[in-house]
C-alpha cells in the first residue's frame, strides 16, 4: 500500500492531540474547589464500577445495554490492538485476526446505534450525536478494510490510491471523533470524563449496590455560601457534568419537566458544561427548559451562574426527587448541584421565591415552617395521653411526630399510628414541645444554616434521653434522621435506628403484635415517596403490610425506584414556579390508569398533595390509617363494650 | 422612584431599628415596621448613589443577634449606640442624629417590645425641631430638598403629602416588605458599635410588663341585607354617622361634647 507511514502517522497525532485535549479538559475540572479522593483506590474499582454500577443501570434498557457493551468493549479492544498494529506495527496475525474481531463487533454495535439514530426519542440529543454512529461506523470500517492484508485475508495493495484516500478520510473522521472527540468536548467525552468520575465519584457509597442521599454540609464561615460560580463546585463535581451522554433518561422522569416548569435536569447539565468551560448553550442540541428558548444563555467559570446561564425559576423548579440521578447510567448527582446553587441563592442574596422566605423566617422564629406557637405543637394529642420523654426519661421508641402536628389532616395520620402503637402495646413516648422542625424544608431551600441549628438542636433534645430507636410517620423528617444528623451528631446515631412508620408496622405485623382482618374494599394502588423509596430504598415494607391484609396491589407502571413525585418535595410547593399543569395531578392519571379506589400512602406530603387533586378521585390513605380501620380491638374491651350496649 | 440627581448624591438617610418580639414564640427577631423603614431607606439609597448613604442604627445592646437579621438584608454595617438594658434611648440617638444631620429618618411606627408607645420619632422630631410624617407607605420622589410621600390611611387608601426635607417618617405595615434575611451577608456584616452614656429612663424602670392581652373588640353588626350592601360595608371608607364636627365652637363646649361620648359609650360612669 502506498504512503505506508500516513495512517501510523494519522493515529500518534490523534492521540497526541487526545492528550493535550485531556490536560486541558483536567484543567478545567481542577478549577473546582479541592474534595479530597482516594485516586489510587478509585482508579483500581473504576473498572469494576463501570461494569456492575453503570452497566445495571443501562441494562434497564436491553436494546441499549447491548449495543453499548458491543460498540463499547469493541471499541476499546479495537483501540489498545490498533496501537499495537497499525502505530507500533506489531507483525503478528494472531493479534491481527484479534483486532479484526473487535472491530467486527465494534461495526454491528455501531449498526444498531445508527439505527436507533433513525427516529430518536425526543430525550436524545441531536446535533452532534446524529453524527457518532456514523463515526463508528466509519472508525471500525476502515480499521477493517485496513487491518485485512495483515491478518492475510487480502493481498498487499488491493485497491490503489483510490481506496487509500478514502480509507484515510474514514480514519481521519473516525481518530478525531473517537480520540479528539473524547478529550476536546465531542460526544465521546463521556467515555473519558465517564471513566474518571467513576473513580473521583463524590460519593464512592453508591457504587456496590449502597446509597448516599444525604446533602453534604455547607461550612458556614466560607467566603461565600453555596455555589455562586461554575468553580464553586468541587473539581469531582465539575467532572460529573462532564460525564454525561446526553441519553435523555433524566429528562423522560423529571416530573418538573413533564409539567412544564422551566427544568430539563440533562440542559441543567449541558448549562454546567457550558459555565464550566465558558461559552453559549447555543450548541445545545437536545430539549430546552420547557417555556425557554436555547441559545440564550452564556456562563464563563469566574461568572455568576445564575445571572445570564439559569434562570432561578430552574433551580426552584426540582422537587429534589432524586428520580434522575437514579436513571443517570453516569451517576450523575443533579440534586446535590441543584442544592448548591440553592444554597447562593438563599444565603448570600436572600432571593428565595413566593413563600420562601416566610418560611424561613417562620423556621428559625418558631422552629416550624407556618409560623405555629412552638407550645402547641403537642395540642393534636390533648386527648392522646402520650407519654413524654421528659418525664420518662428512657423508652424503647421514640415517636417523631414532625411538623404533621400542626396540620389537621397530618393529625389523622398521627393518630392512627398511636392508636396502632397502643394497640401493640409498644413501650414509646415523644419528645413533645422538644421536637422542632427536622430542617428539611430548610435545607432543601437551600437553608443550610437554619437547617443545622435545628439539627443541632434536635441532636441535643435527643441525646439527653436512653431509647433505641426512632420511628416517624414522616419520610422527611426520616431522611434527615437517618442519613443527614450524622454530620452533626458525634456518632448519637450509631446506636440508633431510625425507621420509618411502614418497616416498623410492618415489623409488628409480621411479629403477630397487631391483630389485624382483612382489608374489605376496592383495588388499592400504592404510591411510593421519593424520601422513603429513593433516598431510603424502602419499597418492600410498605407493601408487604398492604399484602397482609389481604391487598393486592394494582400497581401503577411508574412505581418501585421509578415512582413518579407528588410534587411535594424540595419546597417546591412553597417556591411554586408555575408549569402548564401540576405534577400531583399527572400522578393522579398514573392512579386512575390501574382503577384503584384507594391510593395507600406512606407520607403526609404525599397525602396532602394528591388530595389535592380535585374530585372525582380516588381515595388517599396513609398506610397507618389503612391499618388502624382493620384493627382488631382487644376481645376484653369488645367484650366490656358489648356489655355496656347490652345494659343500656 | 423619582429621584432629584442632585439632591440624591448627598442625601442621607437613617434608618432606626428595634429589637422584635416574634408574636408567638416570643423569640427576638427583626421587627416588621422597622425592617420596613430600613427597606425603604434601601429603595431610596438604591435609587440614588447607592447602599453607603443609608445608615442603620440602633440603641441597645450590640450583641443582640436580632441585629444580624437586619444586616442580612444586604447591609455591610449596623451601627449600634450601646446602652444599659435601663436606659433611655431618646438622647443618646438625638445627640447621634443632631451630630450626623441626616435628611431623612425612618423608624417602625411602633416597637414590638418594651415600651411599644410609637413616641421615639415624635420626641426626636421635638429635639431636633423636624416635621414627623406619620405612617408611611412610600417615597415617592425627593425633588429639590422636597420629599412627596404616601401615608397610608386605613382601608388601603393613600395620602400624598410633601414634605421640606430633613424629616422623620414612621413606616406603615402598608410599606413594601422587607426583603429576606440571607445568611452569608447577615454573618458578615459590621456591627460598629459606639459608647455612650444616658439616664435610665425612669418612666420605664417603674413599670411591670405583661404579655399583651387582646383588646375587646366593639360587636360589629352588619344591617346589610344584600351582596353589594356587605361589599360596601366591608371596603368602603366608613362615613361617620351621629357624630359631630366642632371646629369652632367654643372649648368648654367641645369638651362637653367629648365627656357626654364618654358618658354615653359607658367609658366614665
């Protein structure tokens, strides 16, 4: 074949370009603010993490999990052997036959990623993506054509100058794209940036099956509070965003952005990228923010971001339900950047919308978000007889009864768990006045310093008492409990579980404690809270109570880890950014598809939400009063009863 | 806002805060009229050069955290005159203000604390021999060392008045609400604090508080007999009815005309 140096040549200045890309690209991350990481264990369970963690998650979509494994591990097999080939011209027709192969495999994987590209979803993101399968192909085909006369298939010089040249520009498309590509901000960037910030991951909990769904802490003597600019990120965070495919799963669960607020979490992305590395979204190829032109904004790393790159209204709009990092193939963590950016809007230029900063006032004036008299917070249970930790001192169960207590419909919630409690005769109590607000609200409003006084403060109520575990009707106040005191709370919590109301009942049910009938009514469906299912992964207690009374459930086709939000998370009730419909309504038609009668309900929020709903609807019930309607009383008390009827 | 761009170069405004008292936790906060009068003072600054013409000042203890909550609202400083808990605030801010010479002086129309009586802007408007404007709702515009304010009347009804400058204004709750509180800037802020002596207000000293109790309210009722009629009732201007307007009559009989009221709204027996 003729210029017989051209295509070595071709490949050492794409993959010396590809490095000089990649210390740029390591540039740009490194103006993050420092998080230390273990880089040498990272780097080790990077592989591992990629084909367990990243590959489970892109297995929920077969087609998709298939053509990768065969694009992807074709590709990078095809990569190490073409550097052995065609750079450093190793003669060996073992390897040759090997590289053929994977090239091979490589081509079908790139057939069916081009044939996807024929009518994409409207997640995917066009523009330069229509242009990877091509690319693909091209790169394999030509490595191919190319890589024959080594294995022996075809004699030296078949073809002429003619197929030289075109074998060449194929190589040429296929080295920038797959190797410039990945380290100058092409569609393969993923595969670089993807790979590193598996290893540099914020949270390494994650990876192996485990979860971390905690905020991280805010230190309240920095320079500035949360996250103003592009490098107020941490540098892993700024890695993250560059990992991202642009697959759109994000987008397809954001239940903002089915409403038509202004959210797309995979633009929210792109826009980091864009701030990150200076420029105009106007590149951007996929979906906007509904109601939002693209093309509009600029952000720089030294800019504020959201003055010219996101409008607030964005930031505002998530309801913090974590279904998108859940469907990130990349890990990546939306909510925790989303937060950041909170925290500067609610710290440093006190701007949160509508009712924020009521709330916040009323937070830190009364320790609850409606500005309640802190003394009446126990006035729910005047006629409960609840025993106070104050006076006991030590108890097996402490109720956390949470702010439910001040609002009437919660009430009926709280009540039916005590009644179930006494019912169980389970030896617990409540910290009464002593409880404040867990600081959720707070802190997903970006409050981070309100949230930590009323941490601080519940951290000490608590920890003046002996008991041995927690349990609250709130998925809330649960997740704070359980995953976000810790930081706070010299190692209280070590010793204490926190769970929720539906694993204990479903403890006592299991244990024989409750005598329970069977549920008599229509089909029930059951919705899961994000802050229980998501960020607790509790799916199974809530239903296996529901199935032993003898329940049924018609569930709903977005249920499990894909539950759809209420609507009610994140404060986004509180900073109400108007969409073209309301997101507890679309869950509503998610019930009304199964024809369930009755939504069962793990959470007041919830609850409060989907009652929402206008009429005709179905039913909504927490799990508690479900159960408290089939409890058997005690046959004593029936029987002193019946006595009582029969006297009068 | 309509600001004079010679006059708002050099105009100074001082904005006097309290120390609030949160309605039902009782806990110190910002108090709501004044974090009225220093949002206003912050429109009129922001209108003009900027920020550094308004001055935020209180009597009291520097160390009171309330302060920040002020401060959060976008203040580089809070500059607080300390005093003893028993002392009279009055002559300490007559002697600041008198020293400073401000053009205008907002203060709350009432505190939500201690003495509560409103009387601060009037007995520093005696002092320093200034007109006081009663609640305000707004600035309108500072023309040529003339202000035309709003003050607001019950019903939401407005009052244009203009006033010669330098004055003090009580801020009405019908001003625009204070802006949020942030974190970072009220963790920030100066607190400049400077000494001063003053007599302990005697008055005061003598007096036991007790949580405030709600006043009776007269039994309103309501002869309206269609939707329009109740519509009216409950937004228009309530015309006086049965009473009497003696503007030139002699004293004793105006007086007279008073204690027969009285007689007759069972306030004297």
């Amino acid at each position: 074949m003729t210029f017989e140096w051209l295509h070595p040549f071709l490949i050492a200045t794409a993959l010396l370009l590809a490095a000089v890309g990649a210390v740029r690209r390591v540039n740009l991350w490194r103006a993050g603010q420092p998080e230390s990481v273990d880089f040498v264990a990272g780097l080790m369970a990077m592989p591992g993490r990629y084909l367990h963690d990243l590959h489970d998650i892109v297995e929920r979509d077969k087609y998709m999990s298939k053509t990768h494994a065969a694009t992807g591990g074709g590709f990078v097999l095809s990569l190490l052997l073409v550097i052995l080939v065609h750079l450093f011209g190793v003669q060996s027709q073992i390897l040759a036959w090997a590289l053929l192969a994977s090239l091979a495999l490589m081509f079908i994987g790139a057939v069916f990623v081009f044939k996807r590209r024929l009518n994409p979803p409207s997640r995917l993101s066009k523009g330069p993506w229509m242009r990877l399968p091509k690319s693909l192909l091209a790169f394999s085909s030509a490595f191919f054509i190319l890589t024959l006369p080594m294995a022996g298939v075809l004699p030296e010089v078949a073809g002429g100058l003619l197929l030289t040249i075109v074998l060449s520009i194929f190589i040429a498309m296929g080295l920038s794209e797959m190797l410039l590509g990945m380290t100058w901000g092409g569609p393969m960037k993923h595969a670089f940036a993807g790979a590193l910030h598996l290893a540099f991951h914020r949270r390494p909990e994650r990876f192996g099956g485990g979860r971390s769904t905690g905020l991280k802490p805010v230190a309240l003597d920095q320079r500035v509070l949360g996250v103003q600019k592009p490098e107020d990120f941490k540098w892993n965070q700024l890695l993250g965003f560059d990992a991202c495919v642009q697959c759109g799963k994000c987008e397809a669960v954001c239940p903002a952005f089915a409403a038509g607020q202004p959210l797309n979490p995979k633009k929210l992305i792109q826009d980091m990228v864009v701030g990150m590395a200076g420029g105009s979204d106007a590149r951007y190829a996929g979906s906007p923010y509904p109601g939002k032109e693209v093309g509009q904004a600029n952000g720089g790393p030294l800019l504020t971001i959201t003055e010219g790159l996101i409008d607030p209204d964005t930031l505002w709009s998530c309801t913090t339900c974590r279904a998108c990092v859940e469907e990130c193939p990349m890990m990546i963590e939306h909510v925790d950047a989303i937060v950041d950016m909170r925290r500067f809007l609610t710290m440093e230029t006190g701007s949160t919308p509508n009712k924020g900063a009521q709330v916040l006032d009323n937070l830190i004036a009364t320790d609850n978000p409606n500005g309640n008299a802190p003394a009446s917070r126990t006035n729910w249970a005047a006629d409960q007889n609840l025993p106070l930790l104050r006076d006991l001192k030590e108890t097996d169960v402490v109720f956390w009864v949470s702010d439910g207590a001040f609002d009437m419909r919660s009430q009926r919630i709280l009540r039916a768990f005590v009644s179930l409690l006494k019912a169980a005769n389970v030896d617990f109590a409540v910290l009464g006045d002593e409880e404040l607000d867990s600081g959720d609200v707070a802190r997903r409003l970006g409050d981070d310093a309100t949230f930590q006084s009323l941490a601080k403060r519940n951290i000490a109520a608590l920890s003046q008492y002996k008991f041995k575990r927690i349990v609250t009707t709130d998925p809330h106040a649960y997740h704070c409990l359980r995953n976000e005191y810790a930081d706070f709370a010299d190692g209280l919590f070590d010793n204490i579980e926190v769970l929720h109301h539906t694993t204990y009942l479903n403890e006592l049910v299991q244990a024989g404690k409750l005598k329970l009938s069977r549920f008599k009514g229509g089909k029930v469906t059951y919705h899961d809270p994000c802050y229980l299912g998501r960020y607790n992964g509790e799916y199974e207690a809530p239903r296996e109570l529901l199935r032993s009374l003898g329940i049924e459930i018609a569930e709903m086709e977005r249920s499990g880890f894909r539950s759809r939000c209420c609507g009610g998370g994140g404060g986004a009730p509180i900073t109400d950014i108007p969409g073209e419909r309301r997101i507890a309504d679309m869950r509503m038609e998610d019930v009304q598809t199964t024809g369930a009668e009755l939504i069962a309900v793990g959470c007041q929020q919830c609850t409060a939400m989907l009652e929402g709903v206008v009429e005709p609807r179905p039913q909504v019930k927490d799990i508690a009063e479900i159960l408290a309607g089939v409890l058997l009383e005690d046959e004593a008390e029936n029987n002193v009863e019946s006595q009582l009827e029969e006297a009068f | 806002m309509l600001l004079d761009a010679n006059t708002s170069m050099d105009l100074k405004i001082v904005s006097l805060i309290s120390v609030g008292k949160h309605p039902t936790s009782g806990r110190a906060r910002r108090a709501e009229q004044d974090g009225r009068a220093v949002e206003l003072g912050l429109s009129v600054a922001e209108a003009g050069r900027g920020k550094q013409n308004l001055t935020v000042l209180h009597a009291g203890d520097s160390q009171q955290s309330a302060l920040r909550s002020y401060a959060g609202m976008g203040l580089e400083s809070v500059r607080v005159i300390q005093l003893r808990e028993s002392a009279d605030a009055v002559s300490p801010l007559t002697e600041y203000l008198r020293k400073h010479a401000p053009d205008i002086i907002l203060t709350g129309v009432r505190a939500e604390s201690g003495e509560s009586s409103g009387m601060v802007p009037y007995l520093l408007a005696e002092k320093l021999g200034w007109p006081v404007v009663p609640r305000i709702a707004n600035i309108v515009s500072i023309k040529e060392g003339v202000a035309e304010v709003l003050q607001a009347l019950p019903r939401g009804q407005r009052r244009a008045l203009t006033v010669r400058l330098p004055f003090i204004a009580s801020v009405d709750n019908a001003a625009a609400e204070p802006r949020q509180s942030a974190f970072g800037p009220a963790s920030r802020a100066l607190i400049e604090q400077q000494q001063a002596s003053s007599d302990a207000d005697a008055v005061r000293s003598e007096w036991s508080e007790l949580p405030a109790r709600k006043r009776p309210k007269r039994l309103k009722v309501v002869k309206a007999k269609t939707a329009a009629d109740r519509f009216k009732a409950a937004t228009a201007k309530p015309q006086g009815s049965g009473g009497k307007v003696l503007k030139d009559e002699p004293v004793t009989e105006q007086a007279q005309a008073i204690f027969d009221l009285l007689l007759e709204e069972g306030v004297l027996r």
